[in-house]
C-alpha cells in the first residue's frame, strides 16, 4: 500500500469541510491502526489533531500505540482536557507509562491528572519497576474474576469490563486479597456449561512471573508455553498485571538486536541506531576496541621475535595477513553459530565432548580444502616451493586450532555464567591471530631449517 | 522444577498398579503439557505409551505438540487406531503435517488413514506448500462464520467446534463460496448485542497474507500489526487456514538463527547444529572461507609491492596484524549494527548520508583514541619514534577508512535487493585488510621517504 497516496486523500479529506466526515471516515475504514499511525506520523502538528479527533476512542487509542511517546503526548496534550481523558484511559496501561517515563515528570504529573484516581495510583506504581523487568512490560488492563463465579456471570463480567481490556483470551480468577488462584481462558468458558463454576474449569497450578524478573527470561516462559499472556504477581503472589505476546516480540526482537551488536564485537546501544548520538556510539564501541586493540598488540612482539626468519625470507610477510584473516574466519563461523546454538538452548555445556569433535571434523575439510587452494596461490606468485607448502601447511593447522579455540570458549563461559555473546567476531580473531603466527612461523622454520 | 525428579515419581506411579490412576493423575495435573513433554522425552517408549494413554485427549494431543515429528509418529503408530484416530484429530493441523513430512511416504498413508476423509483431503493439500511459506506454516483449526448469523449463533456454534480450534479469539466470516469477506474479534462479538449480525461488526478489509507469501514476509505483517492469528487465502481469496502467533514467534527465531549465522560468515544451516553433519557444516561453510580465501589472496601481491619497504625496515612488518586487525574489528563493530538496524526498518537507503556522517564522525573519535594508544605502543617497543608517528596515523587513517566502507555497503546492498547480512563481519574484515595495507605502507613510505 502506498502510503503517501493514502496520506493525499485524508489530507484533502479534511481541508474540504463539506462532506469531509463521510469521505474521511469511508477513507479511515480501510486502513488498520498501524496503517493511521504510518501516515499520521508524516502529517503536520494540526493535521494530526485534526485526524485523531475524527476517530472513534478505540480507534484512536490503538493508533497511538503504535506512535513514539513524544508524538503521544503532543497530541494528547494539545487536546481538550474532555477528549484527552477518554483517550489516555482507553490506551493500554503500559503504553501509557512508557509514555510518562519519556516525559518530563511535570508534563507526565499533568497527564496523571486526567486520569481517575484508582487508575492513577496504578500507573504510578507501575513507573517505579526498573527497565527490562516483567514489571516494566506488564499492563492492568487485564479481566479478573472470582473462583465462585459461573460462567455466565463471568461473561456478563467481560461484557462491562472488556472494552478496556487488552486481551480477553485469560481470565484470570484471584482471592479476596487479590492473590492469583487460577486461570481460565474464554474457550474453556464458552465450550463449558454456562452454569458451571469457574472454580471447576480454573487451571489452579498458574505459571506466573514475578515483577522483577528479567525480560528474557519472561520472553523465554511465554515462548516455551506458548502463552497469549502470562500473569505477573508480586512478593505476596498478588496479581498485578498481565504481559500479552505482543510484547513477548518486542522483548525477542530487542534481545536479538542486542545480540547482534555484542556479537560485532560492540557493547548493545541502549536506544534505536538513529537516536544515539555520535559520543554514545564511540563510548559503546571503545571498550571493546581498546581490549582488542591492546590484548592485539602481542602479535607485534610475537612477529619481533620471529624477526630473522622474516628477514632471511621476506616472502614469508606476505601470507600474513591471508593466513591469520583465515583463521579468524573460520573462528567467526563457529562462535556465532554456537552463541546461538546457546542462546535458544539448542547445545548445553555437557555438549562440549560432542561439539569439539564436530568441530574439528569440519575443520579438518575445511583446512585440508583452504590447504590445498593456499599452495596453488603461492606457486603462482611464484615464490619457492618451500613457501608453498608453509602456507598450505599453516592454512589447514591454524584452521583446526581456530576451530578448538572457537568450540570450547562460548560452551566455557556460558558454563561461567558469562554472556557467550561476548565471545564476539573481532575478539576470537584477535585471540586466533596470534597463535596463528606463531604456527606459521614455527612450521617455516622447521621447513625452511633457519 | 527439576525435570528428574518429577520424572522419577511419574515412573513409579505408572509401576505401582494400585491407586496409579489417582497419585498419576494428582501428578500430571501440575504439569503443563509443555513440561509433561519434556518429561516424555527422556523416558522409554514402553513409559512414553502409558503416560500419554493416561492424559485426557486435549491434554494428550497438547504434550505430543511439543515433540519431534519421529517421537509423535512411534508413540501414534503402537496406539490402538481406535486411540490414535482421535489424538491425531485433535492435534493441530500443521503439526501433523510437519510430522507426515518427516516420516516415510508409507507411514504417512497408513497415519492419514486413521483421518476422516474431509480432513484428510485438507491434510493432504497442506503438505504441498513448499517450506517457509505461509501456506506450510498454516493450520486449518480456525473457525469460520457466516455474515448473516447473530452474535449469539456464532458463540453456539462456537461451543460445537470450537474444542478443536487453535485459538478461537477471532472468527473469519466467509461467502457461500468460501471466499474470505470479513473478521470479527470474539471480544467484539462479547461486548456486542447477542443479536447483532456478524456482517454489522465484522471488519471488511481483512488483511490476509496468500498461501505462497514467504514466512519472513508473514512474520513481519503479523508483528506489526500485533495479530494473534492471520487468515491465509488462495488465490480465489478464498480463506484455506490461518496463522497464529506461536509460529509467529518460531519463524521469527529461525530467522535471526540465519541471520547470525551469516553474519558469521557462513551459509545459514538448514537444521538445529547437533542435526547438521560434519558434511553439511562444511558445504555451508567452505562458500565463504574459501570466496573469502581467494578474495584476501590478492593481500599478498599488496605486500610484495611494498617488498622494498620491507626489507629496509622490518620492524613496519611487526604491525601488519594490529592495524589490520584493527580495521576489520572497527568494520564488524558497524556492520552488525546496520544490518540489524536495516532488517527492522530502523535505517533506510534514503538515510545513507546521514549513516554516513555519524559513522565517520564516530570514527574519527575511535581513530584518534587508538592512534593515541598505538603510539604509545610503538614506542614501547623500542622501535624508531617514526615508526610510531605511522603506527599512529595509520590506526586513525584505517578506522575512518573502515568506517566508510561498511557504512557504505549494508545500505547499498540492501538497495539493491541483496540480503545485506552476506556483508559478514569475516567479509567487511577481508575487504579492508588489503586497503589497510595500502595506507599503512603508503604512510610509512612518506615519512620515512623510502
């Protein structure tokens, strides 16, 4: 769908004033939220207005999530006081406190103002869990119900509370003290006899998530079960919110993004590419840079003492670069195949038997392979002979050693309790290079007898 | 939960014959179908056959969900077929189609005999989708309504066929000819009025993704549109199954597996690490090593050009591996950024510019820092204080210079259609070794007038 094509026709839409709301709304109807909130986003400050107050409440409040707190809280600060109110209340819980979070606490204190007191004290509760904790991602617009309650009354329940809900498929049923005793999903209700008990559909054993539990860990239950939503209790097993899948893919796509970065060999940025600033990406890629560059500086002391061989052949300088960029390639392949493999539980620390010997396997065809071109690119240059078979001797060994050193670091520290992630591209590079000469010259001398 | 342990006293409940059914029972039903399969896995197939005779069907068919398509097919296959025909019907339907996939041609027959024959035909059409498309990804559990039937016939209808739905939370409103024309939430149904016609709440335009559309393509419509579950149509729209979220997730795991395995450097595997052989990890592999090997050679004719330079001062040789390695670590650092950053829409072509301008800012940061310490280094050393004027204006010429590069060739990659993760980090680190050469000796040529 061509968006800007799109944009043009709501945009005429609401300059004409006849007819507008029936051209509008025709137009409006065919678009999803997601779809509104695409377009809104490239409009001007008054068009915005204009185009969110032609929504129904629902409507307008979905399209807003899908926004950037900033462009939340200048439209809903811009409106009157009596449209605001609906709207912030409509928009889920967790929205809104991560909109709140991104404003000013005066501009958020202002906003909290629109809201009905009860609803006010929970948002205010829910700004105090620390970031990237179950906590955190958790809404309250979630539908709770008595164990005693039948059916029928449960339905009639959802029926008065459900518009503000942000996912019905659970109802979870709480005590008196508002402690989690069960959960029910509205399949179960409805496929049920509408007299009968919640108490007697409930699943009583509830997998729960304590509110300062780590967001991976929440993304790995929810992925695990497959769960729609799962219920986050506090200290006294007391449900305070749900956290629904939707954010369990948000959660996923945040960890794997940070990932990545851990595995260029960077430390994770804390905000989208574009919002950080040029001194934030320095200070992140530094640290990483400065270990690397300064744990890499060995290899000039390894080349010193290898300095005669160097001066009595030079020839021999010219591998350099092909045989250790080999070997930090074949390093590369492993780990990050394996920080995943880790990563999604697929190799485990008693693996390490089992990994090492595949992995040496594989280096084995491969080096023999890389060996057998790395000969055939020496003799054309037409250096000795000699040279030929150093470089295609040292090409097959430094390929098996970068593929032992790779096998076992990720499977050690992960057995550590350290991020395999670390275990980056650059440092195994960094780590085989050395070594790496050392093989080739050692395997020159013997060769050459110098 | 310790796994063993429970395992431990669901084996003796399934020996001790007296009053098994109940201790049993009191047992599983703490369990969540998720665990009862982990639990499953490790047992003997004589074990594996009671456990699952002793669960309620629903709850039977959940747990075998969990298992490997081999697991599913030998606990089905020495059921009774009075047994297994319901278990196989309950389960959904693109798990059985996974595990038909997996099994021989003639066990699959014998499988798809125990199927009524509607449902098998539907079976048999499902297996013709080819891999990672949304037509292989699609379940036909879904349940679908007619525009004409009020809110509460649709719930009783409901209550008949909904047992053996995935996920009831929205119903697909379909013509005479079983094309798609509409959706309606349950919770709209719900909070409507029980008479109300599905047609007056049902949304028309209904995003639904053709049965071909590749899986990368559905995950990306069904997260940014936070649907539960998406409709998948033929080419006559007519509605043949839909999609839900748990496979949402799954895709999404597999394809940032592949991801990270590129990025690494290598082709991505087609199964989990410990099911690849030695065989296919090196096919996978070898590609890259040995474009990468062949590409890198040309390194080598870059340092006999600088022969002479050589052989007058060796001690330039020493640091070949530090700036080089440098440059590549600055290349891996940004490239793994970008990429992500370009596989969830954060950077766009259009934003080259502006990626370029903060990456060679960034660099000129990180260029200095290292420059700095390089220096230091150099002298260090005990090597001519020239000698570390180049060391140091090298570091700072090759981590701008690598900068611009890999800010450079993700986007343009990604412009022109190509999957910008084959810019790997062992790619970007090949690309400017060579380059890298050139401005370190070109430098050292300078100053030391040689």
């Amino acid at each position: 769908m061509s968006y800007a094509l799109v944009q043009e026709e709501i945009k005429s839409a609401l300059q004409v004033k006849t007819n507008m709301t029936k051209k509008l709304s025709e137009l409006l109807q065919q678009l999803q939220p997601y779809d509104i909130s695409e377009i809104l986003r490239e409009m001007e400050h008054r068009e915005r207005l204009e185009l969110i107050g032609s929504l129904s409440i629902p409507e307008a409040a979905e399209t807003l999530e899908y926004l950037e707190p900033e462009i939340q809280y200048q439209i809903l600060h811009h409106m009157h006081d009596s449209e605001a109110s609906p709207l912030l209340k409509q928009m889920s819980s967790d929205t809104v406190v991560d909109m709140l979070l991104a404003i000013h606490p005066l501009q958020a204190e202002q906003m909290l103002r629109l809201l009905p007191e009860d609803y006010r004290k929970q948002i205010n509760n829910m700004m105090t869990y620390p970031e990237e904790t179950a906590g955190s991602l958790m809404t309250v617009d979630y539908i709770s119900a008595r164990a005693h309650w039948s059916g029928e009354r449960t339905i009639q329940h959802i029926r008065k509370v459900g518009l503000e809900a942000e996912i019905i498929s659970y109802i979870y049923v709480t005590s008196v003290r508002g402690e989690l005793v069960g959960v029910v999903s509205l399949k179960e209700i409805i496929l049920a006899d509408p007299k009968t008990h919640l108490s007697e559909i409930a699943t009583t054993d509830v997998i729960a998530v304590p509110a300062d539990l780590e967001q991976e860990e929440v993304a790995n239950i929810m992925s695990r079960y497959s769960f729609v939503s799962v219920p986050v209790v506090d200290h006294q097993h007391r449900l305070i919110g749900i956290i629904t899948y939707d954010d369990l893919v948000d959660v996923i796509q945040e960890e794997t993004t940070e990932d990545f970065q851990k595995l260029g060999g960077s430390q994770p940025l804390s905000e989208p590419y574009f919002k950080t600033s040029v001194w934030s990406l320095f200070k992140k890629r530094i640290v990483w840079l400065l270990i690397l560059f300064i744990g890499g500086a060995y290899t000039a002391n390894v080349l010193e003492g290898f300095q005669d061989a160097t001066e009595k052949v030079v020839a021999l300088s010219f591998f350099i670069p092909l045989l250790i960029g080999t070997g930090g390639n074949t390093g590369s392949q492993i780990v990050t195949t394996l920080v995943r493999a880790l990563g999604v539980g697929e190799v485990k620390f008693q693996d390490m038997f089992r990994v090492m010997g595949k992995e040496v396997l594989t280096g084995c065809l491969l080096g023999v392979s890389l060996g057998a071109i790395g000969y055939i690119r020496a003799v054309m240059m037409g250096v000795e002979v000699e040279i030929g078979y150093i470089v295609s001797l040292s090409a097959l060994f430094i390929v098996l050693w970068a593929s032992l050193v790779s096998a076992i670091l990720p499977l050690l520290l992960h057995r550590l309790n350290i991020d395999p992630a670390v275990v980056s591209g650059p440092l195994i590079t960094t780590l085989v290079d050395g070594t790496g000469l050392i093989i080739y010259f050692s395997i020159a001398q013997m060769i050459l007898h110098i």
